[in-house]
C-alpha cells in the first residue's frame, strides 16, 4: 500500500509540474489549472491511495461505481468527486446529490432532469456543456465541429442557463484519440473559441472552465486554454476494466 501511496504521489507531483511548466509557457498561472485524477474502473483501495499521495479532486465516469466509492471514503472531506462520463437520464439523482462538478452534461433534456433534483436536494450544482469537437459518430455532447453553426445551439444552451438549480460554468470536450498530442490541438483551440462565442451571446453564464486534456494530450490542453485537466491513467496506470463493457 505504501509503495502503491509512494508511486501514485511520484507521478501525481510530475503531472503537476508538467502542468506549471505547459501554463508559465503561454503566460498563464499553474494555479489556473485544477488536475482531476480520473480514478474511474479503479477499486477504493486505489482511490484512497491516490488521497493519500495528495489528490485533490477525484473524477469518476459511472454515476453508480462513482457513488460506491464516495460513500466508501466520505471521511476523507476535503477532496472533491467530479463526474465527467455520460450520464443517463435515470442516474441524473445520483449527480444532483453528489458531485462538486459535473463535467459532461450533453442534453437540454437531462439539464432538466438534474435541474429538478438538485432542488430537491437544495442544491445549485456547477456544470460544464459537453461539445463534440471532431464530429465523431460515437462522442457524446452537442455537435461543435461545424462552426456555420453554433448559432444553430444558441436555443437550447439559453435554455440550460436559464435553469434555477444549475450554475453554467464553461465546456468540456473530449477530442477523437490519438497517439500525438497535437492532433487535438485544433480541438482544444475550437472549444475555446466555442466559449468567447457562448460567453458573447450568453453573458448571464460564467464560461470561465475549460475541461480539457486526458494523459494523452493535458500539456497541449493546458498551453490551449484548459482550466480543468482530467488524468487518469499517467497518474495511476493502466486501467485493467475493459470500458467498452461498461459504457
Ligand atoms: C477516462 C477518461 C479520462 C482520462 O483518460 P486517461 O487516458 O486515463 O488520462 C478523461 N476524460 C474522460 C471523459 C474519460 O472518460
């Protein structure tokens, strides 16, 4: 365990000074880009490890899996659980009651959903809108790959941030896979111009986070914009669930 503790920190600490080194680049602050371990498919024992080695913010893709573990470690207080998967329809309660974050809200129709339990629980949940950069068939969020039309998503976007319960805060994408962090560089700079797009239109929102970058492509991210950076598995290795089974 101590070994695992020690290993986890080791990397955690270099995937920070990464992050400082990609923000002082472009002239930006370290501190204005927050690091989500992905710690999803992971067991609690290596989720309490990653605490122990100094993770602040946990991110985690399936609501039910994600709800185990935040019940399994409520003591540990001061670290924050952020969902960053698709959520369905009938999981929306598990969002609305415990998570900080929620990274990948994809559908008016779940606002809706999440907007109504958060409520009940007397809460105003911080969101980001999930955007499909590469126009792939199998990615969630709204279509952002043709530019002729983000007009087009002015009507349901006005309706999510009109919302009482939820608290519009900036997008997330996550750009098609590829072994060179540069190819999702034009996607990384399409988000951000999607944002001073929205943030021009849509100025009762606060559009500041950009949740972008995975182990593959966060440095990138990071000199692109990001504020919010999601590592898993150049923190905690590689993942031995298969996802396509769980999706
Ligand atoms: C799994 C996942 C990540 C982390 O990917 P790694 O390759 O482990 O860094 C980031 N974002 C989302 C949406 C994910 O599903």
């Amino acid at each position: 365990m101590l070994d695992l503790v020690l290993s986890i920190r080791e990397r955690y600490q270099k995937t920070l000074d990464a992050i400082a080194s990609s923000a002082r680049k472009v002239g930006r602050t370290p501190e204005s880009v927050r690091l989500v371990v992905v710690t999803k498919t992971h067991p609690v024992e290596v989720v309490q490890a990653a605490v122990e080695a100094g993770a602040k913010i946990l991110g985690e893709n399936y609501a039910e899996e994600a709800v185990e573990k935040i019940l399994a470690l409520k003591s540990q207080s001061a670290v924050e659980w952020h969902m960053i998967g698709h959520v369905q329809s009938r999981k929306a309660q598990l969002v609305a009651e415990h998570f900080a974050l929620f990274h990948s809200l994809d559908s008016l129709k779940l606002a809706q959903r999440v907007d109504r339990f958060a409520a009940q629980f007397g809460r105003r949940l911080p969101v980001l809108l999930e955007f499909n950069a590469g126009g792939e068939e199998s990615k969630h969020g709204w279509p952002a790959s043709n530019e002729s039309r983000w007009s087009s998503l002015l009507t349901d976007l006005a309706a999510i941030v009109s919302l009482p319960n939820l608290e519009v805060r900036g997008l997330m994408t996550m750009p098609p896979l590829s072994t060179d962090p540069e190819t999702a560089r034009p996607y990384f700079r399409r988000l951000r111009r999607l944002r001073d797009f929205l943030a021009e239109r849509l100025p009762q929102a606060e559009w500041s986070e950009l949740s972008m970058g995975t182990s593959a492509d966060y440095k990138v991210a990071v000199e692109e914009g990001a504020t919010l950076v999601r590592v898993g598995q150049a923190i905690l290795g590689p993942r031995h669930e298969t996802e396509s089974k769980r999706a």
